[in-house]
C-alpha cells in the first residue's frame, strides 16, 4: 500500500489514507501500480459518461412530466436495467453475461452466477430465475447510485413474496437493504 500512495503521489493523486509513500519503489512495481490505476480510471471515466447520459435522459423525463403530467413519463424498460448492468460490470468487476443467459446477467471472477437489478421509483424490486449472487443498485434522478445489496440470491428468495399470477418474486427495496446490512453486520 506504501508503494500505491507513492505511485499516487507522482500522479499527483491523493495518497492511501495512513500509508505514507515510499521512497524506492521498483520499476517492474511502479509500472504495474500505473496500469491498473489507468484501469481504474478509465472504468471511471466510461461510468462518468453513462452517468451523464443517464441524468440527461431522466431531466428530459420530468420535463415531459411537466408538459403532460396526465401521463405517466416513468418507464425506461429496458434502458434502466442496461444502465444498471453497465454500472455493475465495471465497479465490481463482473463479467456480462451473453444474451439468453437464464436467471442470471452476470458472473464474478469466481465463477458465482449474478442478477442484477436496478432499481429507480418503485418500492418493490421483481426477480426470476435463479443465480448464486443477487446485486439491486438503486439510481436517483440524477443517475448517480448506490448499492441495496449485493449477496446470497436465496437469502433474498426467502423474504420474497411469490406472486403466482406474475411467476415472479418481490422483495421492498426496504427490506433488501434490511437483509444486506443484516449479512454484512454478521460477516
């Protein structure tokens, strides 16, 4: 970590808070701290950009709301969850599934299967199928995020309520935090 805040420092980056930078750090090390750090930034400058796009896209939504507030102006489809798997991919560096993965949109680097779902205006959040891991983000107007949780899919399946005539599972966003704080105080 030393060695990080020291390449940081010659990037004019901000240190690791409580390790202080080194003074020799090896080429082969420096060289391999710069790429992943130009990694990281990269990833966070494509999420940046999606974010901006995003927000534009919601600004646009209240405003028709605004113009025709008869009309809803709330779905997004496909576009949200797009948007969520987008951000999920890189921050926690999953890889994307390919198309007609079943019950599941994503894996991690062990191998673990996962479902993401994001989550803008309703309480409830809805889920198929079945994977290891489920991820639920939720995104503001401004199309910044935060995680609901990130964790066992069954833990979630057992507060679910299943709806029979919908063949699908809900969850209150409420509750999903509730569970994903309840897990990580245990760990």
């Amino acid at each position: 970590m030393c060695n990080i805040s020291a390449v940081m420092e010659n990037l004019g980056l901000q240190v690791v808070q409580g390790y202080k930078p080194r003074v020799n750090v090896g080429s082969g090390v420096e060289s391999m701290i710069r790429t992943a750090i130009a990694a990281r930034r990269e990833i966070q400058d494509q999420v940046q950009a999606a974010r901006r796009i995003m927000h534009s896209i919601f600004d646009r939504q209240r405003r028709l709301r605004e113009l025709a507030p008869d009309y809803g102006w709330r779905g997004l489809g496909n576009l949200l969850g797009d948007y969520g798997e987008f951000i999920c991919t890189r921050f926690y560096s999953l890889q994307k599934a390919g198309a007609g993965a079943e019950g599941y949109d994503a894996w991690n680097a062990v191998g673990d299967t996962v479902q993401i779902k994001t989550n803008r205006s309703s309480g409830t959040i809805g889920f198929r199928g079945d994977a290891e891991l489920l991820l639920a983000i939720q995104v503001d107007d401004r199309a910044s995020w935060r995680e609901i949780y990130y964790g066992d899919f069954q833990e979630v399946k057992r507060i679910a309520r299943y709806s029979k005539r919908d063949n699908k599972f809900t969850v209150t966003r409420e509750a999903l935090g509730s569970l994903g704080r309840e897990l990580a105080s245990d760990s």
